[in-house]
C-alpha cells in the first residue's frame, strides 16, 4: 500500500471535507484525485470516520431526561452532611447516586460524561445545502471570483467545463428574456465540485447552481429566503439547479420557468 506521505497533497483533503478551500482550490483536488490512489485512499478514510459519527444519528434531548440529569446533577452539588459515627461514615462511603451507578469519587467523570453526552445531543447540526448555496454566492459576488469563464455565449462557456468535472452542465442563455448570461465558474457544495452559471437581471447578479442528482436525499424546499437572498430549486435531466439571488422572488421564478420549459 502507498504510504500517505508519498502524496504532498494529501492533508489538504482533510482541509477539502472540513471546508477549507476555496473553490477553484476543491475542484483541483478533486481533479488530482482522479490520479492519486493516495488521495482517495485518504478522503475515503475520512468519510468513513465521519460516516460513524453522522450527526443525522443524533437527537435532541428529550425533556424528561433533561430535566431528570440537572436534578441529579443539582442534588450532588449539595453538602454532605457530616458522618457522625465510623457506621455512618461507611453508609456513607458506600452511597451512590441515583441512577447513574457511581460512586462520590467517580461524580467527577460521570457530570463530564452527563456534559458530553448533553453537547452532543444539543450541538447544532451544520449549515444547511440552503446556507451553503447562499454563501457560496456571497463569497463569488467579491472582486474577481464570479467568473471563471466570462463570455455570454453557451457554446464557450459549456466546453470550458470539460475535463474540469466528471459532469456535463446544460447551459443555456436567455438575454433575449431579459436574463443574458456572464460566464461560469467552478464550485463546491455540498461535498462534491459543481458548475456555477453566472446570468444577469438588470444590475442583479443569478448564481445557478448545477450538479448530477443522486437520487437519495430528501426534497429541499423549492423556494426560501435567507439574509436577503431568494432561492429556487428544482431537478430536471438528472440534474440539481439552484437559482440564487437578491433579484425579486417572482423574477426568479420566472427565470427558473424560463430554464425548465427551454429545450
């Protein structure tokens, strides 16, 4: 087997699957993965430590419980009284608290057990496929990463994707309703490098999202509002489309409709 450190590239796929790089930096690696057993043989390892601890497997407290922990945890904190014979002081020794089945001396491990097990169970999950598509179109609206490929026409900016993704990205241009289009530029959301379509309304900018559907998650709304943004999502040809934007909600509609009933 090739030794990691064989690949200088390899700790940057930690840095991959924790978010790290920037887009054009992700769509790199995963282009050199392609050729480097190394590599995949380290993201795999990867995915598959994160798989054992899926934070889909973690639920929220119940009440109950909740409540029941801070009550034991409450009724530790008071003092013990003091023993007032060697009889008593055995009682005491031996005594446990409820529940939980240790003893005085081993509480301290057991309220960090109780705390961890609270962290988990409370954490936040991560951002939503929603906030990362609404962050990776307010971190390409910043000078000089919108377009990778400028040019308003799709017979260029489609084949600049070749050999840059293991995907094809339908590209269409609708100046002549009012959406012209910019350019394009590699992504990545969602755990995976996409193509990002880059269209124009008025002095609005459409970032759309595009990548190979999978079939396997659960439907997205197909419309939501965060910070100001709107998108839209919708699936088509075996593929995912995110529209995003701060352009009216209605005209982005109007342009994901446009997109669907092209040919």
């Amino acid at each position: 087997m090739t030794a990691p450190s064989e690949c200088d590239k390899v700790l940057l796929v930690q840095a991959e699957l924790d978010g790290e790089l920037d887009a054009a930096d992700a769509a790199a690696l995963a282009a050199h993965k392609t050729s480097c057993p190394v590599c995949r043989e380290a993201a795999a390892d990867i995915a598959r430590a994160r798989a054992a601890i899926d934070r889909s497997l973690y639920h929220a407290m119940p009440d109950a419980l909740r409540t029941r922990i801070l009550a034991e945890i409450e009724a530790a904190r008071e003092p013990a009284p003091r023993p007032r014979s060697s009889m008593a002081s055995r009682r005491w020794r031996r005594w446990t608290l409820p529940s939980f089945g240790f003893g005085l001396g081993g509480f301290g491990v057991g309220a960090a057990c109780a705390a961890a097990l609270a962290f988990l169970l409370l954490s936040p999950p991560g951002p939503s496929l929603t906030e990362q598509i609404i962050a990776g179109h307010i971190r390409a609206m910043q000078p000089g990463h919108l377009e990778d490929i400028e040019s308003s026409d799709r017979h260029t900016v489609k084949p600049w994707f070749n050999g840059r993704l293991d995907f094809t990205p339908p590209v269409k241009d609708f100046a002549a309703q009012g959406f012209p289009l910019r350019g394009g530029r590699l992504d990545y959301l969602a755990g995976r490098p996409v193509a990002a379509l880059v269209y124009q309304r008025d002095r609005h900018v459409i970032d759309l999202f595009v990548w190979p559907a999978n079939g396997n998650a659960s439907p997205p709304p197909e419309t939501a509002r965060r910070q100001g943004y709107n998108v839209v999502h919708w699936a088509q040809d075996g593929m995912v489309f995110w529209a995003v934007s701060d352009v009216e909600l209605d005209q982005l509609l109007d342009f994901a409709e446009l997109w669907q009933q092209a040919s």
